[in-house]
C-alpha cells in the first residue's frame, strides 16, 4: 500500500522514506494541486485528521496527516499546536532556532516536548491516531550537523548533545514522528 501524506514538505517526506525504505510515501501533490487548509483545532489529532480528511475526500485514497508542535516548558502557550505559525513565514531553520534562544535566554527552565501527531484517514474506516512524544532541554547554542528543524538545538533526555549531532540512526529511531509513523504502519 502506498502511503500519501497531507504534506508537500520535502524534509519530513524525505525523512520518512529514509527511515523506512521499504514504504513507498509520497506526498498528496502527486494526485492534487497544492491544498491550502486551514488547521484550526483545538489539538494536535484534531489538526491532523483535518488535514488527513480534507485531502482523502479530494484524491479519493487513504491519506495520513499530520500535525506536530514543539512545547517550550517555561513558555506554555507559545508554540506548541501553534508552532508553525509562530515564526514568520520564510525563515530559515537557522533563524527560527536563533529566535527559540533568544527566547529562552535568561530562562533557568529549558525543557521541551516535541509532540508528532499521525491519522490515517481511510475514506470508510474509522481513522488510525497515534501520538508520540520526545522530551529533553533546549541547548544555549546552535549546533550545526545532519537533520532539520529543530534538532540543532534540541537535546533529548538522556543524551549530552542536541539531534543534530547524533548519527541519522539515532535521530531516526528517537525522533516522535518516525515513531509516531512505525506504530501507524503495524496498525493498518
């Protein structure tokens, strides 16, 4: 079975096909022009099965979407399910993440939670949801390396270095979504 995302990000398909070469993911732009949709929920699954829905109902094929956001402890209501729309559009990975310790700077409480979300969406089914979590604390610098995102400056419990310097291995099997995605898979 082909899985189609609700997604036309070229990092999180690309990350999804490397962690698990044996799936064949694409994004719903292969079937559809590009979708703008609106993701006002409440939650992580409610944003997610929008997505999710709203492209099936479109291609007529069962599509996941997917919703995420990263939690700064010290600062609870700013980002999270609004993550994305936090930062203005078109910056760079490099810039949001110079904006987060800005943020963080004089703050003592750098933990964080980087929530993934994922629904499959069946046409008939009742939709799959799964829910992962990484928690750790917000470095003070950025450090360069392989991943995107967040992850030079994301380090998770129990490491001493943020995602970014951990070989793609470990990013792979610590990052929520790859988890988020693996258990989907077994569920469908």
């Amino acid at each position: 079975m082909q899985l189609i995302l609700a997604s036309n990000n070229k990092n999180k398909i690309r990350e999804l096909q490397l962690a698990f070469p044996s799936e064949t993911i694409e994004s719903y732009t292969t079937y559809s022009e590009p979708i703008d949709i609106v993701e006002n929920g409440k939650t992580y699954v409610e944003n997610a099965l929008i997505k999710a829905k709203e492209i099936a109902m479109i291609i007529q094929k069962p599509v996941i979407g997917d919703d995420g956001g990263l939690e700064l402890c010290a600062f609870p209501d700013k980002l999270g399910i609004h993550t994305a729309r936090f930062f203005e559009k078109g910056l760079t990975d490099r810039q949001m993440n110079e904006q987060l310790l800005n943020l963080l700077e004089y703050e003592s409480d750098r933990r964080f939670k980087l929530h993934a979300c994922l629904v499959l969406y069946n046409l008939e089914d009742k939709p799959i949801i799964v829910e992962k979590v990484l928690t750790g604390r917000v470095s003070e610098t950025i450090c360069e390396g392989g991943g995107y995102g967040f992850d030079s400056i994301l380090i998770p419990t129990g490491y001493t270095q943020t995602l970014s310097l951990l070989n793609m291995e470990q990013r792979d099997e610590l990052s929520p979504r790859n988890q988020a995605f693996n258990e989907l898979i077994r569920r469908r």
